[in-house]
C-alpha cells in the first residue's frame, strides 16, 4: 500500500520502519526527526500524503493533530484513509474525524498501548473508533504494526477506551505501589505480599505483570531503576485526557481525579518526570502520612 506517515518519534518511527519492512511504499514527514529505516521523506506534510492510500499520523497531542489535520486533509487522495494513532483527547478526535468525512475520506482513531517496545517489535494494541469498511481497509496495516486490533465503536470510541483503560491502569498502579509500602512499614516481606496478592483478588496487571518492586515477580522497569517503559509524565498526560473526557461527559471519577493530581505533583513538583509510571513505589516508601 502507498502509506503517508505524519510524525516520526519514539512511537511513530518504529511503526512506519515495520509497514517499510513488510513491503509497504512509506513516505514520511516530521520537521524533526530522522528517517526511518526504508522510509522516505518528504518536504512538507501534503507533499507526504500526496496520493497515499492511508496516511497515519501519530503526534504529540490534539491541538497539533487539529493542526496537522488541517493541513493534511486537502492534500489526500479521494477515499483515502485517516488513520490518527496519537493519544489525543476525545472532542479533538471527533472533530477531525468529521473534517475529513466532510472532504470525502474517512477517519478512524486508533490510539496504541505498549509503548517504545511494542512499536518497535510489531506488538502493539490498537483501539480503534471509527466506520467499518475503513477498520477492514486498514487492519493489514495494523497487523503489522501490532499483534491486536479491537474495533471498538464510531469516532471517538478509540481514545474512550484508552483513556479509560490508562485511568483503570493509574488507579491500580498507586494502589499497588501505596499496599507495597504499607507492607514494608508492616513487616512483611515484598516476595510474600507478591505471592498472595498476584494470587489473590487484589491483583490487576500492574502486580502481575509490571510489579513496582525491583526483584520480585517477572521483568519490568523496577528491575531497571525505574528507566521507562512507560514514563510518568505520559500517564499524566493519560489521566489529564480521562479528567478532562469526564468533565465533558459528566461522569464522576473521584479516583482518576485523584490519581491525576498525585501524577501531576509527582512529576511536576518531585522526581517523577523521565521515571517509569511505576516509580511510584520509591516515592510511597520515603513518605509518612504528614
Ligand atoms: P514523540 O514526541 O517522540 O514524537 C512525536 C513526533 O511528532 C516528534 O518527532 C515531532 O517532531 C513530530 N511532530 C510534531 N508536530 C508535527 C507536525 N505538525 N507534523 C509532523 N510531525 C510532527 O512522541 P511519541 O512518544 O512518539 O508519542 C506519540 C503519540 O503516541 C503521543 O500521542 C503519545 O501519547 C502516544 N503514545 C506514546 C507511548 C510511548 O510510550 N511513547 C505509548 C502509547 C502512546
């Protein structure tokens, strides 16, 4: 397929070498960035989309995907598809969703989970809103770029699910990093709290699969001094989506609200910043309750 890619970072750089790879004709633009191996560049944004049969874009919020979409829209093919893997809010995902249905293309929302590691072995999640003869045109595409794909309703219904989803995944991971350091002023050892808990029902994926505590349980960034991963400042950015998603919906989620406030003063006012989501737990461990 002839692919249009918009924006060549962390994420989208790996993403776009792996459609090269697998054979796709990929050509990119990102004002910044490095081309990807087997991908080419271009000048300018419309110059990259110019006669691509999809053109993905994966930015860094959704004033620049409004923007970007702008300036993309007009320069697509008839009957081309939008396919935004970004982790925008959910209005911004609407809107250009309507934009380029207006101008003859259709638009899915595709947000990913499984970060820097997932992009670049091929193993992402995607979320996907959006109509289903462009879920169909684009899942070949998204099978090489990740190992599932669930289609999970209209515009919008992708960036619903992941923030819903990061707003689950912020919650449980305080909660397991706050029991971890109750645990430790209690006395109890950290391999027994993980052998009951991981077995009993306070376990979630942050225990099992991704446990704050370094040496216990499987591999994760606690074993690598909290490197990322999945850095705080980008669970931040997930929980201010969900917040700013529940103010428009008029949904009550005390729990996210207050995960997002102890994610913000973590990265904004502590050490958090550059440091997995997980480290969490060192920051527990030093405080009391004053
Ligand atoms: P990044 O900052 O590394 O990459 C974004 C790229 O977009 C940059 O290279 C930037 O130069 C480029 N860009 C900005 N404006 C542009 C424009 N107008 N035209 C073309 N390119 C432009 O960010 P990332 O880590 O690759 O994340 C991308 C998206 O994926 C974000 O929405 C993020 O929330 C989401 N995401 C990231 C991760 C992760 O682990 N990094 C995981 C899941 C989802």
């Amino acid at each position: 397929m002839q692919i249009g890619f918009i924006g060549l970072g962390n994420m989208g750089a790996p993403m776009a070498a792996n459609l090269a790879a697998a054979g796709h004709a990929v050509t990119g633009f990102d004002p910044v960035a490095p081309p990807p191996e087997g991908v080419a560049m271009a000048a300018d944004a419309a110059a990259a989309v110019t006669g691509a049969e999809v053109v993905i874009t994966m930015l860094p919020d959704g004033a620049i995907l409004r923007a970007a979409a702008a300036a993309l829209i007009p320069a697509m093919s008839p009957g081309a598809v939008l396919l935004d893997c970004s982790t925008v809010d959910v209005d911004s995902a609407r809107a250009v969703a309507a934009k380029a249905e207006a101008a003859g293309l259709s638009a899915l929302d595709a947000p990913v989970s499984g970060g820097i590691t997932g992009a670049a072995a091929g193993t992402l999640t995607f979320m996907v809103g959006g109509p289903d003869p462009a879920f169909a045109r684009v899942a070949p595409l998204l099978a090489v770029m990740g190992s599932k794909a669930v289609h999970c309703g209209g515009a919008g219904a992708g960036q619903s699910a992941k923030i819903c989803n990061n707003m689950i995944l912020g919650v449980t991971m305080i909660a397991t990093c706050e029991a971890f350091a109750l645990a430790d002023k209690l006395g109890l050892d950290r391999q027994k709290m993980f052998d009951v808990v991981s077995t009993s029902s306070g376990y979630s994926w942050s225990m099992n699969a991704y446990c704050p505590a370094p040496g216990i349980g499987p591999q994760s960034p606690a074993d690598n001094g909290y490197r990322p991963g999945f850095a705080a400042e980008l669970m931040l950015k997930d929980l201010r989506l969900s917040q700013q998603a529940a103010e428009g919906a008029d949904a009550d989620t005390p729990m996210g609200a207050l995960a997002a406030r102890l994610y913000e003063t973590f990265v904004e006012t502590e050490d958090g910043r550059g440091r997995d989501f997980s480290a969490m737990l060192p920051r527990f461990e030093r405080r009391g309750r004053g």
